[in-house]
C-alpha cells in the first residue's frame, strides 16, 4: 500500500519546491479548527468545547459514529478555508471508538506536501511528503492507511489524493466464542476473568 502510494506520488511528479505561506497556514488552520471540533489532541483540557460528545470516563465513554464525526467536522469548516478542495483536502482517520486524528494532503501547487494534528503546544506544519523525517514518515504511513479504508473521513473527497488505490472495509475484531473462559497462566495461578455483566 505504502508502496502504491510512493509510486502515485512519483508519478504525479516532484512536489512543489517551497509552499506557499498562505497555503500552509490555511492546512494547519483547517486541522486545528477539525481538532477542537472534535475533542482530538488535548484541546478540550485548553477550554475548547467539541461538538461531539464522548462521554466521561471509564464506563461513561461513548463512542462516535462516522456521521456524528463527518457533521462536527464539516460545522468547523464552514467559512475561513477557501484553499480546501483547491490546494488541499482534510483527512480524518476513524477507529471503532470514533474520529483519531485529522491531516492534510497538497493538491495542485501544494502536490507532495502535507500535515497532519499535533498536540496543542507545537507546531503542526506541513512538510515534504517525501521528506526523510520521522514527521514526514508518519504522515505517509496514515495517509496511505487512511487511503486503504473506507470509514476515513475526507472533504471535500478522496478522489483528489487516494487515486488508483481502492478501499477496504476495515477488519472486525474477532468475536468471543459463547461461553469460553480464559485459559490459566502457564504458572498455576488463577486466570483474571472480566468484570461480571449485570443480568
């Protein structure tokens, strides 16, 4: 997959030398704005109020479907990001508990460049898609993984940054067999069994 991608991006040609600032900032901006949105990277403990509700914690926990996700994030994108669909396009990477982080992908005089969330103190800008950095690195490999699913998140869509790649329903986790208990430890020592479930 990672591979297919590297490919896509050689064959589209070298990414633009230097991004333009505006560009850059905007990506950044889009991110931050998706972030606060929905709840991702600390900003709810700097005071920010996502419009998604995750519950509290431990046993209060909700999970966010995709839907509740795409409709918080696109509120967060109404106005202030001319560039989205013209110079970049967002991507937010969904597990089975919800949306997990957001990133940017160039397109047209942005092509080879992208960013992608970070935690409230840094700096999340963009950088080379080629580029040898571990930033540049971990961008690639959850582009491409984000590519290959099909519950990503994109704006405005996946045409523009996920050619030739086809998506996939992601795996389910495997079912726990009806009435199996876990096995002991290999030293003797009694198996720790789940938390009863109130009939």
């Amino acid at each position: 997959m990672l591979a297919t991608l590297v490919w896509t991006m050689f064959v589209a040609g070298p990414p633009a030398a230097k991004l333009l600032p505006a560009t850059a900032k905007e990506m950044t901006a889009a991110i931050v704005a998706v972030d606060k949105a929905l709840g991702l990277e600390n900003w709810e403990a700097k005071g920010e109020k996502p419009c998604v509700d995750r519950g509290g914690l431990e046993a209060t926990i909700k999970d966010v479907s995709r839907e509740d996700a795409r409709q918080c994030a696109a509120s967060a994108l109404t106005r202030g990001f001319p560039g989205l669909g013209k110079d970049f396009v967002l991507g937010i990477s969904m597990a089975p508990i919800g949306p997990v982080t957001v990133f940017a992908i160039g397109i047209g005089e942005a092509d080879g460049w992208g960013a992608y969330s970070c935690d409230p103190t840094r700096k999340c800008n963009p950088t080379r898609l080629d580029a040898g950095s571990k930033p540049a690195k971990r961008l690639r490999e959850r582009y491409a993984r984000s590519c290959a699913k099909s519950d990503t998140i994109w704006f405005p869509d996946r045409s523009a940054v996920c050619a030739g790649i086809t998506a996939s329903e992601p795996a389910a986790p495997p079912a726990a067999k009806p009435g199996s208990a876990p096995k002991p430890p290999p030293d003797g020592t009694p198996a720790r069994t789940p938390w009863p479930v109130k009939e």
